[in-house]
C-alpha cells in the first residue's frame, strides 16, 4: 500500500502554473495515490485566486482530494510543534505549523518544497520535491 500523501500549497501552485518541480510530483501522486489537503492549504490556494474562475479551477483541481479538517488533534499537536520550535528559537510560520500538526494528527506523508521550513519538525514525515 502507498503512503497516504498530503499535498502542501507550493506542490499545488506548480502544478496549476504548468511549471516547476512540482507538476511532476502532483501528477505521480495524484495517479498512484489517495491524495489529501488541509483545509489551510485549501485556503491558501483560495487566497491567492484572482477572480471566480481561478476559484472554479481550485476547487476543480482539488475535487479528487480527501479534505482534512484542521480539529482538536490537529491543534493538539501544532501546538505541540510551536512550543518545540519556539524553545528552539526556530519558529516558522503558524500557518505551517498547523498543517504540520495536522499531518501528523492524521499520520500522513507530507509533500512540499518548503524543505526549509519543514525540516526544522519534528516526527513530520516528509516526501522532498526539490526545486
């Protein structure tokens, strides 16, 4: 059985630009798995919609996606993850503190670019895209 894969924004971006490392990355994970997407990442991917058509391609892309919803063992664990780091001195950004807790909660591979930022957590199993 493949790894149950969610698939971070930056993964998603590429694949919608048509360029990138991550169009590559989308399309064997779309074709050999059950993909799945935080609801952060969904708002992410809405935020930067420019008008009702780029959300209708957003939502369309994403329809074979199992959403997570972010939930009490999602904020039990970011919050877990946000106190490491904070005493660590390598705080990231809160919106990928709560999707890595979110992965985590739900016990998922991770696919990103952002190797940067999500290197730094700890028990986060990550699938690296390199760009």
């Amino acid at each position: 059985m493949a790894d149950q894969i969610c698939v971070d924004t930056d993964i998603i971006i590429d694949h919608l630009r048509g360029k990138g490392p991550g169009v590559s990355a989308f399309e064997k994970i779309v074709r050999t798995n059950d993909p799945f997407i935080i609801s952060i990442n969904k708002f992410e991917l809405l935020c930067g919609a420019r008008d009702e058509k780029e959300t209708g391609i957003i939502e369309q892309t994403l329809a074979g996606f199992t959403l997570l919803p972010f939930d009490e063992a999602c904020s039990r664990e970011a919050s877990r993850i946000y106190r490491e780091l904070k005493g660590k001195g390598r705080l990231i950004g809160v919106r990928d503190i709560m999707i890595a807790g979110a992965v985590i909660a739900n016990n998922l591979t991770f696919a990103t670019k952002n190797l940067k930022e999500f290197e730094k957590i700890k028990g986060l199993k990550l699938m690296k895209v390199k760009g």
